[in-house]
C-alpha cells in the first residue's frame, strides 16, 4: 500500500508523476529540478494527510542530503503537523512547503497546478 492512497483517484496520477520525477532529479544530481517537483507534489498533495505527510519527509530527507540546517529545522514541525492540518482542512493552499516560505501562508497557484487539479476533478482550495 502506498503512502498517498488518500487521494483522489483523478490527482493520485499526477502527484505520482511528480515524486517520479523528483526522484529522477535527485538520483541524477539535479537538486533544483528534484526540489521543485517535491514542491509541486505538495502542493497537490496537501489536503490529503498521508500525501502531504509523505511530502515533508522527502523534503525532510532532502534537507539532509543538501545539509541544511534550516531546512531539517523547518521541516520537523511540518512533517509532523502538516498531515494534522490536511486531516482537519486547514492548509495553506498553494503552500509549496519549503522551510523557505511561511508554513501558514497561502500562495497563488501556478496555472500549469491549476490546470492538474482541474484535469483530476479535484479543488484545489480548502473548500
């Protein structure tokens, strides 16, 4: 059983598409391309509990690789209190996840995320 079967059979797809591809880059060495591809997988992955914990872990992992201590730091309490706040629907929508950004703040969601939720049938806002 995956770790992100909470999610909707329509997104499931895409979400799995972006982890593909992020462990593509960073088995590649491509750390920039990889880390972007986590924050598009959180994005789509953040109202649902096991995804957007999954999420955090990887990027708590990442933290490790690229050894930065803001990053570990920052990612702690998001791994442990994100997948509470997907669970009680309260997320920051647009939220990439990063210990670069405000974990409560919401952020604009690119078009081509817009256009992922739209094609899976699914919102993207807490509603």
């Amino acid at each position: 059983m995956k770790l992100y079967t909470s999610l909707p059979k329509g997104l499931r797809p895409f979400y799995e598409i972006e982890i593909g591809k992020y462990r593509k880059e960073f088995k590649g060495g491509n750390l920039a391309a990889a880390w972007n591809h986590l924050e598009r997988a959180h994005i789509l992955g953040q109202r649902y509990p096991y995804a957007h914990t999954f999420v955090h872990w990887k990027m708590l992992q990442f933290g490790f690789k690229i050894k930065s201590p803001k990053e570990i730091l920052g990612q702690i309490p998001r791994l442990v209190f994100g997948g509470v706040k997907s669970f009680v629907g309260k997320v920051p929508v647009g939220n990439p996840g990063g210990a670069n950004v405000p974990p409560l703040k919401p952020f604009p969601i690119e078009k081509e995320v817009q256009e992922i939720f739209i094609k899976a049938g699914v919102s993207a806002t807490n509603a």
